[in-house]
C-alpha cells in the first residue's frame, strides 16, 4: 500500500515536471510554472523519506538526512536570495555543479556499498585479494554506475570552471594543441570507462566456478580485483580532470551556452541515477532536463549565429584572424560628457542598446535614471534588446527589469530595427557584436549572417566603450570609425553618472 | 554480453519507453521559446534536475549507522543535491518575479 502511494508521488512529480518546464517556456506562465515544479520535487523528495523502502525496509539515518535536508535548504535560500542579479548565471553554475557532484557522490556510494559488502576469497589464487560480491551485480549496474560518476564528475568541475571564469576568479587558458590534449583526454576517458565495464566484475564463471555459496547459503556470482577498485577511483579523477580541461579554454562570453550544456549533462547524471534504482521521477526529470537542456544549447548557439562545434573547439578565434585583420582602420572621434549630454537632451528620440559592458559595472539603475531625466524633458526614450544581449541571452531583461524598467519600453530586435529609422541619437552601452554592420555586409566575417541591431540608421550614434578594443568575438567594428559615430569612452557605470549630472544641468 | 542486454532490456522495458518518451517530450515542451526566457528556463531546468538528490536519499538512508565514511559522504551528497534544489529554484523565482513586476507597472 505505502509502496503504492510512493509511486503516485513520483507520478505526480513527473508531471509536474514536465507542466513547470511547459509553462517556464511562456512569459505569462513562467513563474508558476517554476513554483509548479518546485511542489512536485518536494512531494518526491518527502515522498522518498517517508515511504521508499527496499525489501521490506524503510530507510533509516533520519537525523543525518534531515541535518543535510535542513542545512543544504538555509544556506541554499540565503545564497539564492543575496546573490546580485548580474551574478545569476555563476549561481546558476554554481547550483549545477552541485548536483553533478550530488549524482557522482551517489555514485561513488554505490561502488562503496558493493565493495563494502564484498567478500575476499582467497580461494582463487591466480586473483590474489579476489572479492566476491553480495547481490545481482553485473556489467549493466556497473556501466550505470561509472557512466553517472563520470557525467555527475565532468558537470561538477566544469562548472566551478565555468562559476570561476564568469565571477573572474579563473582566466582563460589557451596553449597548442589543447584541443588535441582534450579530445586525447575525452578519448581515453571513454576507452578506460568500457575496458573498465567490459571487464569487471568478473563472473565467476571466468574463475572456474558457476557461482561461489557464502556463509549464509546466497550464492554470489560476480567478483572484483583490488586493482579494478583503485581504478574506479582512478577514473573518478581523469573525469574531474577532463571536465576542468573542457572548459578552460573556452571563452567568457560563451559561458552560458556552455552552463546550458553541462546542465543538460547534469540532467542525464540524474537519468542515470534513475537507471540505478529503477525511480521513475529521477528518470523522468533527468532525461527531460537532459534533452530540453540539449536543445535550450543550440538555441542559444543560434541566437549567438555560433555552431556548438565552435563554441567547444574555440574555432572562433581562428575564424576571426582571417576574416577581420586585413581591414584598414579609419578614424573615430570622442565625444565630451557635455557634448553628449546637450546631444541627447534636446533629441526627440533617444534608443539605448545595453550590452555586456552594462552588465558587467551594474549600471542597470543609473540606465533607468538616465532614462528618467531624459523623459522629463520631454524625450522619448526606449532600449533596443539583442536577443543575447548582457552575459546570458535574456539576462538583459532582467537586469533592466531588476532596475524598473518598464516593459514597453523593452523592444525585441525586429521593432528595434525600424525605431531606429527614426531616433535621433543612440547610445550603445557595452554592446560591440551585436550592432557590427559587418554581420551584414562583410560574407567574410566571422559574425557574418547573425542578426544585428541597425543602429546605423539612426541620425547621430554614441559608444560607449572601456577602449578601443574589439569585443568577445575579437573583430574590429566599423561601426565606430563611421562619421555618424563619436566614441564617449570609460566604464559604463560612471560614464552614465557623469553624463546623468551633465543632462540636468542643460 | 550481449544476452544480459538483452535480458535488461526485457526486463526495464518500461524504462526504455520513458527516456524515449521523455526525450521527445523534453524537446517538444521548449520547442519554441523566446529567447528572453532563455537565462530563466536553463535556471528551472537547472533545478528539476536537482531531483537528483531522491538518489542520494535513497543511498542515504540504507547505510549502516555506523559506517561513518559512508554516512559523510552521504550527508555531502544530500547537501549538495538540496542546495541545487533550492538554490534552483530560489533563483529562478527571482528572475521571474521581476518580469512580473515589469508587467504590473507598465498596466498603472
């Protein structure tokens, strides 16, 4: 009967998995959706501890998995709570990360649990320390069980990688032929991981016997070397490694396509977590996690006109070389604060593109009151939104969300483009790629055929940029050097409150 | 081998149909998305797979009381697997309820 409830549990859970995850995808449904799905979950877990039981018995150890349960839910919502809304995607990296350790700890304690419970027999003495197994164990539970480790290890140091690189800790690190030593590693992680579930356990069979009586009259059929033990933990470390090696090289702007990816790898550590204990919610979620996972990275690689080959190899850079450097370089010219300010001031229109650079020095809300001012003064102000605009496609909206920004002042590229026909100044805050004519006009450029925000239509255009140089994708923008452009450099935060101070003086 | 493949197939059979299920499910529930939901959703899908913790539950609560290496490690993996649930979900609750409060001050 309570074996019976339990499995209503995880059906409940599994559907509102799949429901939150079909409202997540739909603005007006989305926070629900989320809340949906968080209800399931604690029907699952709670479910588990109460009413999970394995040949007639419960679980027991209540006082250390409440104690984790208590302790992982206070620091979790106090983290989740505090953390700056810039820094979403690292949390969220960081969560990840969490729970690919979560499925290799899991894994790790299954391979205990046999091995603790093994026997040494030294009755075969062509396999010295030779350990008998307790239980139907054969090569199918133990693929399960290192393929969940190596996935659950890959995502967990990948993304403390990846956590590292977007909070700046960690700085990329490119050498030659790094892509040969990761596909080496990659290559020799899939090798050891099938010799390793190929050849252990032994049967019994390949040591003369059809299946060894214990003690206590069960009969055991598979056995282990001490060596194939060491080498399970040998391999736990070659996965840690190759996650850290992945993801190294790979740039910051690429982060999130790359989070979404290990995300989707951390879903299909659950699935296999799912496999162990044949659990239907560990299975469902997983497997859905892992494909909408796999899918949300390629939509993400589209928005960015990247090729997920490209992201994972770093092929970009090279592309980059041939395709921008011939190019000879015009002039640009500054702007002065006043200048800008008097500018703006007396436009009728004025369009902000917020980018990267916004993101990084937290100028959201000194943006809004920019946008204030000039709107007191009879200006119309609205910000033009490039699908991947700030450090996640869609991070831009809630960030500028963050600081008030209402919403009809959000344009989606497409309206974007024809605004611009009509403003009489734009002020680009950060932003590089994403308004690069050259995605336009230049088939040669790497960036060619990705959508781009026409600022060049507008009457007067105004950067503001750290320096000259080029953005993530390391192409010059003759955007800059055009006769419409003048440059107003320095970090975007101050830049704005200078400029903030200078529009109400005029 | 190849017998107890087989053998393992026959017997998960049910299994098989819902990682095929669910992979055509998990495909077709974000099908079309727009990508201002991108960062949220990667969030929420982020903590669905927190699920991953019934696991370590379960792994938890068969260990011997007095297997204390076992019971470490353990306690480590219902942390973690708890933090990516709640964090998750925490998270994405905050990014969400800001595209709300968006909507609310735009209809004044």
């Amino acid at each position: 009967m309570e074996l019976n409830l339990l499995t209503l549990c995880y059906l409940i859970g599994s559907l509102t998995f799949i429901i939150g995850l079909k409202m997540l995808a739909h603005p007006e449904s989305a926070r629900k959706g989320n809340l949906v799905a968080a209800v399931g979950m604690t029907i699952a877990i709670f479910g588990t501890i109460f009413l999970y039981q394995e040949d007639g018995q419960k679980l027991h150890n209540y006082g250390w998995i409440f104690g984790a349960l208590l302790l992982g839910t206070v620091v979790g919502f106090i983290v989740a709570k505090k953390v700056q809304m810039t820094a979403m995607p690292e949390m969220v990296s960081l969560f990840n990360g969490m729970g690919g350790a979560c499925a290799m700890l899991i894994s790790i304690m299954e391979f205990k649990h046999i091995t603790d419970h093994a026997f040494v027999w030294e009755g075969v003495s062509s396999l010295p320390g030779f350990m008998l197994i307790v239980g139907n164990i054969n090569h199918l539970h133990m693929l399960i069980i290192v393929v969940g480790m190596v996935i659950g290890s890959v995502s967990f140091s990948g993304s403390m990688i990846a956590w590292g690189k977007l909070n700046g800790k960690v700085k990329d690190l490119n050498y030659n032929g790094q892509t040969y030593v990761n596909l080496a590693l990659l290559l020799a992680l899939v090798g050891l991981c099938s010799w390793y579930v190929y050849h252990t356990p032994i049967s019994s069979s390949d040591v003369g016997g059809i299946g060894f009586t214990l003690t206590d009259g069960t009969i055991a059929t598979h056995g282990l070397q001490p060596i194939q033990i060491y080498l399970f933990y040998g391999i736990l470390v070659l996965a840690l490694v190759y996650g850290v090696m992945f993801v190294l090289p790979i740039g910051g702007a690429d982060m999130p396509v790359v989070i979404s990816l290990l995300n989707s790898f951390t879903g299909m550590a659950a699935a296999f977590g799912g496999f162990l204990y044949g659990n239907q919610v560990m299975l469902t979620g997983g497997i859905l996690v892992g494909a909408a996972g796999t899918l949300l990275t390629l939509l993400m690689c589209k928005a960015m006109n990247r090729s997920l080959q490209n992201v994972l190899l770093g092929a970009f850079g090279s592309a980059a070389k041939s395709g921008g450097g011939a190019k000879e370089q015009g002039n640009y010219k500054e702007i002065s604060l006043s200048d800008a300010a008097t500018v703006m001031a007396y436009a009728n229109k004025v369009m902000i593109v917020p980018g990267y650079g916004l993101a990084v020095a937290q100028a959201q809300h000194t943006c809004h009151e920019l946008e204030k001012t000039l709107e007191e003064k009879g200006v119309e102000v609205k910000y033009a939104i490039h699908p991947v605009a700030g450090r996640m496609p869609g991070h831009m909206n809630v960030l500028l969300a963050e600081a008030d920004v209402s919403y009809d002042k959000l344009l989606e590229m497409e309206d974007a483009n024809e605004e611009f026909k009509t403003a009489d100044v734009v002020l680009i805050l950060g932003a590089n790629d994403v308004v690069n004519p050259a995605a336009k006009n230049d088939p040669a450029s790497p960036i060619y055929g990705m959508p781009i925000l026409e600022v060049e239509n507008a009457k007067t255009i105004i950067v503001n940029k750290r320096s000259m140089k080029p953005g993530y994708a390391g192409i010059e923008n003759d955007l800059f050097f055009a006769p419409k452009t003048s440059m107003l450099f320095g970090d975007a935060k101050a830049a704005l409150q200078k400029l903030l101070a200078e529009i109400k003086n005029v | 081998m190849v017998q107890s493949l087989f053998d393992w197939f026959t017997l998960h059979i049910e299994m098989v149909y819902i990682v095929i299920l669910s992979i055509f499910l998990g495909i077709e529930v974000i099908g079309r998305v727009p990508s201002v939901l991108h960062t949220p959703l990667m969030s929420g899908a982020n903590a669905i797979h927190g699920v991953v913790i019934i696991g370590a539950i379960i792994v938890m609560g068969r260990v011997e009381p007095n297997n204390y290496l076992a019971l470490v490690i353990g306690f480590l993996a219902v942390v973690l697997g708890t933090l990516n649930v709640v964090g998750g979900f925490v998270v994405t609750d905050r990014m969400l309820e800001m595209f709300k409060k968006k909507k609310s001050t735009s209809a004044k």
